[in-house]
C-alpha cells in the first residue's frame, strides 16, 4: 500500500488531471487534508482547475474535513465556487 505523501501526490495529479476514479482511490481522511507549499488542499485544487465534479465528490464525502479549511492567504475552497 501507499505511504500518506505517495498517495498525495498520486491524488493532487488525478485532481489536475481530473481523473474521478483515481481521486476516489487515493482520497481519504488523511490525504484530502494535506496541503501544498500555496497551503491548498486536494478540494482547493479542484476548484482551482474547476473540476466540479470532482469538488462535488470530495464535498459529498470530505466537507466536514475541508469546507473550512484556508489558502496561505486564508481564502477557503469554497470562496473560490
């Protein structure tokens, strides 16, 4: 199996790719709360490459682990919808 950072890097390329199946496989708890060096979660990302149908799965499954979760410049994923 996959190490936590592994699995982020995997899931951040399927977010920019907007790849759905390989953001179900390698989202979790753990992973969708991860943040690059902009301080941008898995969610921040798909609204960022508006991927909305990726940011309606991590919602549906992640909302109570990102929704008010901020950007280095405390924008919060949802500021950007």
């Amino acid at each position: 199996m996959y190490g936590t950072q592994k699995k982020y890097r995997l899931l951040q390329r399927a977010v920019a790719g907007g790849n759905l199946g390989d953001v179900r496989r390698y989202a979790d708890d753990r992973t969708v709360t991860v943040k690059d060096h902009g301080a941008r979660n898995a969610l921040h990302r798909a609204v960022l490459f508006e991927r909305r149908f990726i940011v309606n799965e991590l919602v549906k499954k992640y909302a109570k682990q990102l929704i008010n979760d901020t950007d280095f410049v405390c924008n919060r994923s949802v500021s950007f919808l």
